[in-house]
C-alpha cells in the first residue's frame, strides 16, 4: 500500500485567523512535541529507520526540529525588522546531511520541547498588530503574514506526525 502524501489531510491555508482560532493553533504548535513523541513511543532503530514516501521516521523527526526552529527565527525577525526577506533552505538536502540519517531521535524531541515552549510564550505575547506583521519568501516570491504562517506550522506537525502515525497503523506497530 501507497503511504499517502497528505495523511493529516490537505492543507487549506487561513489568511487571517479570529483571536480564538489563533489560540487554537498556538496551543497545537505548543503540543507538537509531545505528539511527536508519542508518535515514535517504542520504535527500534530499524523501525525509526523505516521510510514514509522520501524519508525515515527519523528524518521525519529531525526535518520537524530544523523547519520549526527556522519558522521560530523567521517570526523573531518579522517581529523586529520590516517585512525581512528569510533565507530559504533546501529540505531535501538537509535530510540527508548525518545528523538527519544517524542521530538518535531523542535529540530533536528535546529540541522541540525547549523550542514550541519558547515559541508558544512568543505567540501568546503577540498582538493582533504582531499577528499582521510579515516576512518576504524569495523562493515563492510572496510576503507572508505571521498569522498566516502560524497555521502553516501547526499544519506542518500535524502533517509530519501524520505520516508517523499512518506508518505504525500500517505495519502494524
């Protein structure tokens, strides 16, 4: 069986979320963590090692730490700079860098939690001002409000423990 692309369902992208639903997907990025963890609960090596389309589990793990961190920094400079260009990176090539093929999963669960418990504090300070503040994407060449972008990131974990979670009720773990 194909695994499919879009376990979490497709993403439909919320412009300018109310306040409550802004408190909603604050308190999921907040929780992303311990979903993550959850999600990989138990698994052997040979199962972190087990790939989901493109990548392992454990990539899957480690690409959540390393775009969270980056959308984390990408809100602090949208916070205190005018509308910043970010600098893009490119995800497949660093899955396959060593920390992302080899390193135990635990590292970026750590990471996680420190991070979304940081960026959660972050959110919850915003003002609605804060919210409409932006950042310019050069690789898709459009500006990007931060209440925009925060549905975006809780999609993303959403999506990615997804594919998780699809694999173990696949095999069966």
């Amino acid at each position: 069986m194909n695994p499919p692309k879009s376990p979490a369902g497709e993403y439909v992208r919320e412009p300018d979320p109310s306040p409550a639903r802004r408190a909603e997907l604050i308190a999921e990025v907040e929780q992303l963590p311990a979903v993550a963890r959850a999600a990989v609960a138990g698994l052997s090596r040979e199962r972190l090692d087990t790939k989901y389309r493109d990548w392992t589990v454990r990539q899957i793990v480690h690409h959540l730490a390393d775009s969270h961190m980056n959308a984390f920094v990408r809100f602090r400079l949208a916070l205190t700079e005018d509308t910043p260009t970010v600098k893009p990176y490119d995800e497949s090539r660093w899955a396959e860098l060593p920390d992302m093929t080899t390193a135990d999963v635990e590292l970026s669960l750590r990471l996680l939690e420190g991070l979304h418990a940081r960026w959660a504090i972050l959110l919850r300070g915003m003002s609605d001002a804060d919210f409409r503040r932006s950042y310019q994407h050069p690789e898709y060449q459009k500006i990007y409000s931060l209440a925009e972008v925060l549905g975006d990131y809780a999609h993303h974990g959403r999506h990615h423990t997804g594919q998780i979670r699809w694999l173990r009720q696949a095999k069966g773990w």
